[in-house]
C-alpha cells in the first residue's frame, strides 16, 4: 500500500485541519472528498487549495451508483470519517478495501455512542480520543489508535471537548503515515467492557430533582459535565417555571 488511495469525509473543524494537513504533507494519496451538503466553507478551502471539484462530493450523493461505482474503478484502500456526524450504512460500509477509519472522542470501549465527554465526568471512568475501524455496531469496531486524556475537577464537558478535537487531530497526524502504509495493528474492544450512550440518556439525567438526595460529588460532576456554553445545562423545575444551572470550579490553594 505504498501508493495511498483515501476518500475522505470531512465535517467541522477536525475536517478541515484533516484536510489541510493531507494536501499539505501527501496531495496525492486524496482521492475524493466527501462534504456535508451546503458546507460551501470547506468547499471553497478545497477549490482554493487546487482539489478539483470533480474530487468533491456532497453526503447526498454517497449512496447513489456514480459515487458507489468509484470504489470499482480504483483501489480506494481507507474511507475517513474525520468528524463525520452520520451513520455509514451498506454497501458504502464495505466499499473500501482496508476500511473506514472513524474519529472518536472517548477512550473506547468506554463511551462508546453519544455524548462522551458528558459520561466520563458522571461515571468517573477514562476519557480520551480514539482511531478505529468501524463495522455494523456502535463504535465497537476495532481500534488501531489511542490517546488517554487526564480530567480534574475544573473540567467541564466543554473543556473536555475542546481538549479531544486538539488530541485528535495530533494522534491522527503522528499516525498517517502509518495508516497510509496500512502499517497499523487492529485491537478488538473487549466483549462486556465499557460503556454505550444515547442522545435520549443525557437528556433524561440532564433534570435535578430537587427533592432527590445527591452526594455532593454527583451533583458536581453532574452540573459541570453539562456546562458547555451556548448549550443546554443541566435543569430544574418549580412552580412551572424552569431553570438552568452551569457551574465554575477553580483550583485554591489550601491554606
């Protein structure tokens, strides 16, 4: 595989630096890339880094037979999901010869699903980021990459985003070249191990129930694991009225 063939798809910021970083380091291993319909930012950032825009397609087109027959014209060895917010569904799923490698944000198995930098902070178990191969279940695919992060009490679940999109794009740079050797080794996830979660479980954890009994520790961790600026917090509600609630932790010095 020393002649690298990849498609990416690529979303947000963790796609754009992808992108920039291939076409800055080995242009010639992309072969196509695939764009969030209306995403005309990265579109133009391609264009104007010279990707021709017959090299590019939109999410509405990858199921069709003229995107689908590529994979028969040429040896397209990885399909990378660089942020993609989709679910890769049959026959796109085994398309590529070696592959689609997905970008995680959690230490897999744990997390595994939605929402994993709110779950390390309430279930207290590792975070981090992960490069895997993904197959018909929920993220529990083969890992071939990983990146533990640390936590502390001034994390919240929008610092611990922000901390993985750096990590990420770091693990997935230090080990391109690896992966475009198809010189990797697949690690399969623990039968039993870890943890799944899905977008209804935040929200039904996301209320405080002002009559419950919380330890102080869960009523932290459950408050700053769902401070993220410009979302939803974590709620309460009384006399028909309802409120949110964010919390800031500092570091103090004992005195």
């Amino acid at each position: 595989m020393s002649d690298a063939r990849i498609i990416v798809f690529a979303h947000s910021h963790v796609g754009e630096h992808v992108l920039k970083f291939i076409l800055e380091e080995h242009a010639s291993d992309l072969y196509h890339t695939v764009l969030i319909d209306g995403d005309e930012k990265l579109y133009r950032m391609l264009i104007k880094m010279g990707v021709d825009s017959k090299s590019i397609s939109w999410e509405s087109a990858i199921y069709g037979n003229r995107f689908l027959n590529m994979f028969n014209e040429v040896d397209v060895q990885h399909l990378i999901l660089a942020w993609w917010p989709k679910i890769i569904k049959k026959p796109l799923l085994s398309a590529p010869t070696a592959g689609i490698i997905n970008f995680h944000p959690s230490y897999l198995p744990f997390n595994r699903g939605k929402d994993p930098n709110f779950w390390t902070i309430v279930e207290e178990n590792p975070f981090g980021v992960s490069l895997q191969l993904i197959d018909e279940t929920i993220d529990g695919g083969d890992v071939i990459y990983q990146r533990a992060i640390n936590k502390s009490w001034t994390d919240t679940g929008e610092t611990l985003y922000n901390k993985a999109l750096d990590e990420i794009l770091s693990l997935f740079k230090e080990s391109y070249n690896e992966i475009r050797l198809g010189k990797y080794i697949r690690h399969k996830q623990p039968v039993g191990d870890g943890s799944i979660h899905f977008r209804k479980d935040l929200e039904r954890v996301s209320e405080i129930q002002l009559e419950k009994k919380y330890t102080g520790r869960e009523i932290l961790n459950l408050l700053r694991a769902r401070t993220f600026q410009s979302h939803p917090a974590c709620y309460f509600i009384e006399d028909d009225e309802k409120y949110e609630v964010r919390i800031d932790i500092k570091k103090r010095d004992i005195k």
